[in-house]
C-alpha cells in the first residue's frame, strides 16, 4: 500500500471526535503565533473538508479504473500552444485554452516537454516577474505530465538527419517516449518528418467533437 492509500485508509475511518483529537494534536505540537489564526483556522477547516472528500479506497480503485479507460487520447502540448494559452495571444488563446482544460480535466492526457518550460520561463521574462514564472510553471507541472530529456533522447536528436530543428526534433523524442498519439502544434510543417503525427489545435478540438478517436 503507496503512502497516500495509507493516508486515504486512515482518515476515511476517523469519526468527528477522533478528527478533532488529531487536529488538537497537531496544534499543541505546532503552535502557530497569534497573528496567524485565521490562517491556522483555514488550514483546519481544508483538513476536514479533505477527510469528508476521500473516497475509500475500493471506491478509489473503480474510478482511477474508469479513468483509464475514457483518458485513451494522449498528446504533448507544442511550446507554441502553451504560449498561445499563458499569453493569451489572439486569436489562437481560445482553443488554446479549451485544450489545457480537456487536460486539466483528464479528458485527454496531455504532456509538456521539460525543456518547453524552460523556454517559456525565458520567453516571458519581459512580461512575468520570476516569482510569476515561477508559479506559473509549477501549474503546467501539475496540469500536464513532464517528459524529462535525457541522454538518450538528446544523441537520438543529434543523430536524426529527418528534422532540421534541433528543439523539435527532442519534442518529437519526448512525444514519443509519452507514447503520445499527436503533437499538438501550430507548426505542422516543422514536424512532417515525425511519426508522432502533428495536429492543428483547430483540427484536433474538431477530432474531439466529432468523436472520431
């Protein structure tokens, strides 16, 4: 059993009493100064509401099944698409941003290569601050799945004679290592050579809607 079924099994059988015990131990053990009450309190009223959340775990079990079988479609998010979402460059911010939330809602299982994140941490530092970068970064990392570069993927570059951009010849190694079934992309012609196929954000919100996957 993973830490967090042990989490889920412990508090799902806590009664009231036993949760507000638990609660009034972690205050004596770490108090909090007066002037953090309110926060204190928040953070309090979450944990409650967090235990009220919890599904046992055969019921968890049934929904991360059920999960799998409707998240069949998975793609990696082309740099540009992230930009066209954070930026809300029109006209293109809009299916920009409907893609993020079919991910964001584990529709379709979306990717970013992690050397996406560092160029948009160094397109936006005009316009962000890096604190803002920063946060903003850590949001992608949670809606979408981060593809590493490894050695690997880099020599599988180099050594690709199909594509003539190095950067998008390791989205396509990380596309693949995802075992994604599209790219998603504005720039179709920069991946002719993939076998990962690329796809327009306006052909595959298309491909959704029709249902034709």
């Amino acid at each position: 059993m993973s830490t967090r079924e042990m989490a889920y099994s412990i508090f799902s059988r806590l009664n009231e009493e036993q949760l507000k015990g638990f609660i009034a131990m972690f205050r004596d053990m770490y108090p909090i100064p007066d002037d953090d009450r309110a926060e204190r309190e928040d953070a309090f009223k979450k944990l409650q509401g967090l235990r009220r959340s919890i599904p046992d775990l055969d019921e968890k079990k049934e929904i991360d099944e059920q999960s799998r079988e409707v998240r069949s479609m998975k793609i990696l998010v082309d740099t540009n698409i992230l930009i066209d979402y954070i930026a809300n460059r029109h006209p293109f911010s809009k299916n920009a941003e409907i893609i993020i939330e079919l991910c964001k809602d584990k529709k379709v299982e979306g990717c970013v290569a992690a050397h996406s994140l560092i160029n948009i941490f160094y397109i936006l530092r005009k316009s962000m601050s890096v604190k803002e970068r920063k946060e903003l970064l850590l949001n992608l990392s949670q809606l979408l799945s981060v593809v590493g570069v490894d050695r690997e993927k880099i020599l599988a570059s180099i050594n690709n004679d199909e594509f003539t951009d190095f950067e998008d010849c390791l989205q396509y190694e990380c596309a693949k290592s995802f075992s994604a079934d599209w790219i998603v992309t504005r720039n179709i012609k920069d991946f002719k050579n993939s076998s990962v196929k690329p796809i327009s954000p306006e052909q595959f919100l298309s491909l959704i809607n029709e249902k034709k996957y």
